[in-house]
C-alpha cells in the first residue's frame, strides 16, 4: 500500500493524501506531530510516548510534505524544524477522516451479531491442537472476538483445569467465588447457580464494577437429563430492540439500572450501569441482563418508570425468544467462554439423579484482545 500524492491544506493545518488504490484522507498536522514515530517521540523499546501534548508547539503546522520513492509520508514540521518519516500502510490504517454513524448501536466490523441460525456452526476447537499451533490458537480467540462464545473439547476433566486454560492467553480474575468456582447443586446455595434449576438467560456478576469481561464454564462430570447450555446474543437482541421500538432502546441506554449481591458472608456489591451501554460515539458496548440480581432501579425519573418496565421486558422477551438461541449440552472434557459484556448464557433444569458437575472461572478480554494481536502480527494479517 503506496501513497501517490501528499497536499498541504489551510496554512499546514490539514495534509490531504491519496493512496495508489484511490483512497483519500485528511488528517491534521497536530495529530501528526503527536503521533510521530521517530525515537524522540516514541521509545524504540517499547513504542510509549516519551512527549507530552504540551510538548508540541502551539503553532505546529507541516512546513513541508513528500511522497517518498517507496510510497512513504516525509514530513516537516514547523517551527520545529523537525522531520519525520510515517509508512503509508501505517497512516492507512488510523485514517479518521471518515462518516460517523448517525445512530447509537453500530459496532466493530469484527463483530458478527448472529441468532440461532449459528446453530449449525458453533465455533469449536481441540485443546491439544491450540496448545501446540499458534494459528489454530488465533482462530479460535478471532471466534470469540467475533461471535462472543466459542466451546473447546480436549479439556482435562481435573479441578482447577478450567484456569489452565484461561491462562493459555488471557489472566485469570480471581473473586469472592475464588481462583475458580464449582456450578452444581448444594444445599443452601449462595447462589441460584448451584441448584438443579433453570436459569434464565443472563450476564454474569453485572454487580461488580468493573465486570468479568471473560467466563468459562468447563464440564467435569455430566450424567444427568436436561441441564443443556443456551447462549444468546445480546448484541442482537438490542439491534432488535433498536429496530422495533427505538425508544425503548433508548430508554435502556439512558438510564441506569442498578445490580447487587449479598449471598455470601462480608460480601456486598453493588453497581450501577445501562442494560445497554454504548459509547460516546454511540457504539454498543456492552449488554448487562441479570433478572436474580437487579436491585430497585431509582435511576430513572418517575413519569419515565413504567416506560422503562415497558422497555425492560419488551428486551426480555426478545432475550427469551427461542429464535435467537443456540443450545447445546456440554460432555465432560468441554467447555465454553462467552464474552460476558456481550452474551449471555442460560441452563435448562436438570433431574436430580445423576451427576452435572462444572468448573467456571473469570478473565478478561484485554488478556484474550491482546494475545490475538500478537498472533495476528506474526501472521501479517487478521485471524479470521
């Protein structure tokens, strides 16, 4: 990816270039200077900046602009004096200068909303072949970036192999639960999930702030009738809910519902987030639907409360329809991650002969984002 033309605009403020390809771009001399790449401004170790913003002149404007024999950006700033070499594949790749979408809800290309037409393509992979092959590796943590769950077989059915692999590529996230934590049934549970009954769709711990961005749910025994996972997508659940009542949607993003736990003893957490949360810029960031957890919502101003109900359940329902469920019942030596900012899992009930025993444990998706990365650098290109 080469440049062919770089043209300076108002007075050096604004550069216009234009890629062999035909592309276009502005971008502003001041992002370029606080963006250079030469080892005054980034440390050649580690890439961190080593200027401030304040650092770089008031009046900082390009002097002087090239397009190299190579197809590179050559630059000169002014009053500095000060030039500066960017690769056109790198400036390609941060372009800016583009439409915004006009309404909350978009989300990264990357990301594929899906229903239960999913079924018949479940992402899955071997833990002997991600352990042992990189690319193999990067399919699956791209699977999970993309679709927000993945199942691995292979799993050792030992206690505590669940934080292995956790550990393969992102930290596992200890909590009051522990390092990791046994779903099957108890007498007196500390939590709905250790019984034999049905759980209703769901995000977990939407009480602690921040959230478990990662959990994993691995089978070590599983002899019973029913107990079947379902996993829905939460992403498309609120596009649904955008395209057919948008007020409600918006009423979800505006307002705060508030979660707790207090099931076990010195323990009391609490937050306070949207259902649907999106960015600034309107992209949807994260879903959080917990029915056990919600405590009384007093965020949200009186003659809007039954408004808000109406949008609560109309998002319910939409999380309860079978069409957009994939289920599937885990063997022992299986597990499944979902991204829990994103999807959430359900539990069929299950009888109370038999055996069902699971091993979960939290991580984080900078953990699982960064490791792909790195994957998706030594390959050259984007796992898919």
């Amino acid at each position: 990816m080469t440049l062919t033309q770089a043209a300076i605009r108002e007075a050096g403020q604004v550069l216009d270039l234009t890629w062999k390809d035909g592309r276009k771009a502005r971008f502003d001399a001041i992002w370029l200077r606080d963006n250079a790449l030469d080892s005054a401004t980034r440390a050649p170790g580690n890439g961190q900046r080593l200027i401030t913003v304040l650092d770089i002149p008031d009046d900082i404007r390009v002097d002087s602009a090239s397009v190299s024999p190579s197809g590179d950006l050559n630059l000169i700033f002014a009053p500095e004096g000060k030039s500066v070499g960017y690769p056109a594949a790198w400036l390609a790749e941060r372009i800016y200068d583009r439409p915004r979408a006009a309404a909350g809800g978009w989300t990264d290309p990357a990301i594929e909303r899906w229903d239960a037409g999913l079924q018949a393509r479940i992402p899955r992979a071997e833990l002997g072949e991600i352990t042992v092959d990189r690319a193999a590796l990067g399919h699956w943590l791209a699977a999970v970036r993309r679709f927000g769950f993945a199942v691995l077989s292979g799993v050792p059915t030992t206690s505590g192999a669940v934080c292995d692999v956790a550990s393969a590529f992102a930290y596992v996230r200890e909590t009051n639960y522990g390092r990791w934590f046994d779903v099957r049934a108890e007498v007196n549970p500390t939590n709905l999930a250790y019984t034999n009954l049905g759980l209703q769709a769901h995000t977990d711990n939407p009480y602690r702030d921040p959230v478990p961005t990662l959990q994993l749910l691995a089978c070590l025994e599983n002899s019973v009738e029913g107990g079947d996972s379902i996993v829905v997508d939460g992403f498309k659940a609120a596009e649904r809910l955008q395209a057919a009542a948008p007020v409600h949607f918006d009423l979800l993003t505006r307002h705060c519902a508030r979660f707790e736990y207090a099931g076990s003893k010195g323990v009391r957490l609490q937050a306070r987030r949207p259902f649907i949360e999106l960015a600034p810029d309107g992209e949807l960031i994260a879903v959080r639907f917990n029915n056990r957890s919600a405590a009384p919502f007093v965020d949200v101003p009186q003659p809007l409360m039954r408004d808000f109900y109406a949008a609560y359940r109309h998002l319910a329902r939409l999380i309860e329809d079978p069409a957009l469920a994939v289920t599937f019942k885990l063997a022992p030596g299986e597990l499944f991650i979902v991204d829990n900012t994103r999807v959430l899992h359900a539990r069929k009930s299950f009888a109370s002969s038999g055996s069902r025993w699971l091993q979960g444990c939290y991580a984080d998706k900078d953990g699982l984002l960064s490791t792909l990365a790195v994957i998706e650098a030594e390959r050259g290109g984007v796992a898919s």
